[in-house]
C-alpha cells in the first residue's frame, strides 16, 4: 500500500480483527488517533462506554486540525458507522486530502478468540453484530481514494504513487538545478565535481538561479550564492556536452542590453550553448538590500516584454535602434555575436494571463511548477495562447522546476530524509516537501510529469554534493529515453 504524508486512513473492521497491531506495526502512536485511546483520556478506561460520545467529539476535532496541518491521520476505530465514515470522506474532501480505507477480513473464528482472552471483552452478541456488519459492507461508492487490505505500508511523496514507466517507457530529457550550494570547501573543487557526474549520469542542462543572495524556500539569506551568470561561464570551461542556462535572469536585476552582451559572450564560450532565461523578478527584499528600485508589476512585465523583443535583435546583424515599452537602446550592437545562430529564450513563470501569453509570443520555452494537473491545464492555457498569436504550440518547450531526493531502497531514503531534515519536523512533510522518493518512486513521479506535456524535467537535489547522489539520481534519468528536441 502506498500512501501520501497528508492521507487520512480508516480503519473499518470488527473487535478483535487486528486493527491496532496494524497500524503500530505501519505508523508511528502520534499518527493514530484511536477511539479507545480517547475514552480513556476522558472517562474512568479505554472501555468506559459512557465516555464514547465525548472521545468521538475529540476524535472529530484531532482529525480536523491534523487535516488542515497536512499530517497523516490514522483513525483507529471500528469503522463501521456509515455516518461516521461519511463524516470522514467530508473532512478529508474539506482540506483536498486522500483518504484511505484499511479493511480488515479477520475470521470470525479469531475475532471471537480474540475477545476472550481481553481483560474486557466485548459481549459475545455485540461481537458477532458487527461482524456481521463488516460482512455486508461495500466501501466502493463512498468516495475513498483507495480500499485495501491490511498490507504493508510505504509512504511516499504525493507525487509519486504509480509506477508504470518500465511497461510502456516515455520519453524525457533531465536538466540539473543548482539552488543550493551550502557544501564544505572547496567550493570550486565541488562544484566541478558536480557538474562532471551530472554530465556522466545523463543531465542534458545544468542551470543556476539568479539571485544574489539565497531565497527563502531554499535556506537563509546568509548562505553562499555565487552570481549567476559569472558561474555559468566558469561551468562552460568544466562541462563539455550540457546547455547552460539561468533560471531564470530577472530583468530588472541587468540593463536587458548588457545582458544580451553577457549572454553572447557566454555563449561564445562555452561553444554554443547557452539558454537565456528570463523573468519579471519577484524578490523585492533583493532589490531592496542591493539598492536597486523594485518596479511595480505591470511595470516589471512591460520591461520583460521588451527584453524578449531586444535580445535577438542585440544577436542579429546591424546595431538597430529599438524603442519598446519603456526600454529604449540606440545602438543595438553586440559583439562577438552568439555561436548559435538563435539562442534558445526561455520565460520563467507559471501565470496563466501574462506570463505564458508571452512565453507563446516570444519565447523558445516555457518554465512551469506543480503537479501533473497543474500543468496539464497551463499547458492548454499556453496552447490557447499560442493559437491566439498564430503560432505553433509544439514550437515552446515545455519545462518543469522540482525538487527531488531519489534513493536505491526505502531503507536508504529513510535515512537521507532524517540527514536532510532542519529542526524536529516529521519525516513523511519533509519527504513531501523534498519530493524524497525511491528511484522506482522518481520515475513514476517523473513519468506523470511527462505524460502531463513536460519535455525536459529540471531537478534541484538538495544533496547535490553528497557522494551517490546524483549517480542515483542517473538511475532515474536512465528509464527514459531521451526525446529528439535537444535539452
């Protein structure tokens, strides 16, 4: 059985059919909440029966508040009130968690056995009346997302619940994200080595942000981030088959005319092949530290727009004047021009109104995020806004920003979420929050991105630098065969 860290899994079976030496052998005690457990915190013992009303109040208001904290819920009761698991579909539904009901076909005979040998047995007659209730049961129309039987457990990352790739392979090329650069010295040194295994293990593009000082998502403001495009140039001389890009430059951070100059030069020289990515920048604290003016939105996308325009004209022949929205450069001149005869430009952002309208006017690519229905429906928006302009919808890649920990077993990936954890958070929300998963977990997770329209996966390894990581991340990138498009 494999199960999300935000599912809500009910137990339905009678007394005596095993339902608590389950969920203690699969779940840690914190995220079960049991209905005898309950009767005892509030009546004379956990059979106190006039305390049942009230344990279920509390049963009620523990599993809404665990829902709406995205923690995995074990209810460990009877189950079989159908009210009660209506109750349960509803609470899950209410905060968009799987629900999962864990069904138990003890025999009679040992249920009863069972319930002799307690200290408080349930009457014989209430025993064989919800055994018999058990018996008539039928969970497949009340709405649960999976009814299994009391199975072995892993949990996995939302992402990654199927796994079908062996089967019927799909294609996908792999780019490796450098947001986090937190390893020991030497600096230099590592990030050589990095960049060597990523190319050996099948990494098409390797990418760094812009940004001059570490975001909040990934670490604290104090951590090492080298400037972006002055790395790149220096990964040009220390990679010899990947594209190189910046994920992406934010145009305000650049005269958009210098950064054309900075993104021929390192096109130059890393013998064609750079990717220039470009966005509308968000960061305002940046701005701020760095003493740069942060413009407003509608402003920031108005100079995005232009920059989009600029930079090919800067690559082309001639120096051109260009007046755009609120750029204006009089000589657009640039040289040495680029290798390649056009630079692949590529628009980070996933909204639906601007951002993809032009990404679908102007842009090579696309950058997107989320899950495979987040990105099944902005790949039909960027279709829509692609036939809006006349304009092919297969001509604009589409990419995809993850993070993700890929292990050999569970046992190693138990292991490298408890290494990579930061304070005392329980390990199935950072397994969730990494898109930590086995390598068969990663290709799945990876084959539904595919399947969702992505053509080039781009993965952030939080532990890039440690040894094995990236090789095992190769045995993910290893399932799919890479498409024709290059990166």
């Amino acid at each position: 059985m494999r199960l999300p860290p935000t599912a809500l899994v009910v137990l339905v079976g009678p007394a005596g059919a095993g339902k608590s030496h389950w969920a203690g052998a699969w779940f840690r005690p914190d995220q079960v909440v049991s209905s005898d457990s309950l009767r005892a915190l509030v009546g004379a013992g956990e059979h106190d029966q006039r305390a049942g009303t009230d344990a279920f109040e509390i049963l009620d208001l523990v599993i809404e508040r665990r829902m709406g904290r995205g923690l995995l819920t074990v209810v460990d009761t009877l189950g079989l009130d159908a009210g009660r698991r209506r109750s349960y579909v509803e609470a899950a539904r209410r905060h968009g968690a799987p629900i999962h009901a864990v069904v138990f076909d003890t025999p009679a005979d040992v249920c009863r056995s069972r319930n002799r040998g307690r200290v408080h047995p349930v009457p014989a007659k209430v025993l064989t009346n919800q055994i018999a209730a058990r018996q008539a049961l039928d969970l497949g129309a009340e709405g649960f997302d999976g009814v299994h039987a009391p199975e072995e457990v892993a949990v996995v990352a939302s992402s990654m619940l199927e796994v079908r790739q062996a089967s019927a392979p799909t294609t996908l090329r792999f780019g490796l994200h450098l947001s986090s650069f937190g390893w020991p010295p030497p600096f230099a040194e590592t990030l050589a080595e990095v960049v060597r295994v990523a190319e050996a293990v099948g990494f098409s593009s390797i990418w760094v942000m812009d940004h001059l000082m570490q975001i909040p998502q990934v670490g604290r403001p104090w951590e090492d981030m080298p400037e972006s495009w002055t790395t790149l140039a220096w990964l040009a001389a220390r990679t010899t088959t990947a594209r190189l890009g910046v994920l992406v430059s934010g145009v305000t951070l650049r005269n958009p005319a210098l950064l054309a100059k900075i993104v021929a030069t390192a096109d130059v020289l890393s013998g064609g092949r750079v990717i220039c990515g470009l966005g509308a920048a968000w960061w305002k604290q940046e701005h701020e530290a760095y003493g740069w003016r942060f413009p407003p939105k509608a402003e920031r996308f108005e100079v995005l727009e232009d920059a989009l325009r600029l930079l090919p004209l800067m690559w082309g022949p001639g120096s051109p004047e260009f007046q755009g929205n609120v750029l204006h450069v009089k000589e657009a001149t640039c040289y040495p021009r680029p290798l390649q005869d056009h630079v692949p430009v590529l628009v980070g952002g996933s909204g639906p109104l601007r951002t993809l309208a032009l990404a679908a006017r102007y842009a090579d690519a696309c950058n997107l995020f989320g899950a495979p229905d987040d990105v099944r429906r902005l790949v039909g928006v960027l279709r829509d806004h692609c036939n809006a302009v006349g304009r092919d919808p297969a001509e604009v890649r589409v990419t995809h920003l993850s993070t993700a920990v890929a292990a050999p077993s569970a046992r190693e990936l138990a292991a490298d979420v408890e290494r990579l954890k930061r304070g005392p958070v329980p390990s199935e929300i950072v397994l969730d929050h990494l898109g930590a998963g086995t390598v068969d977990d990663q290709i799945g997770r990876y084959r539904d991105l595919a399947e969702a329209g992505v053509q080039t996966a781009i993965v952030a390894l939080p532990d890039v630098a440690t040894p094995g990581a990236l090789e095992a991340f190769g045995e993910v990138i290893a399932a799919f065969p890479p498409p024709v498009r290059a990166w």
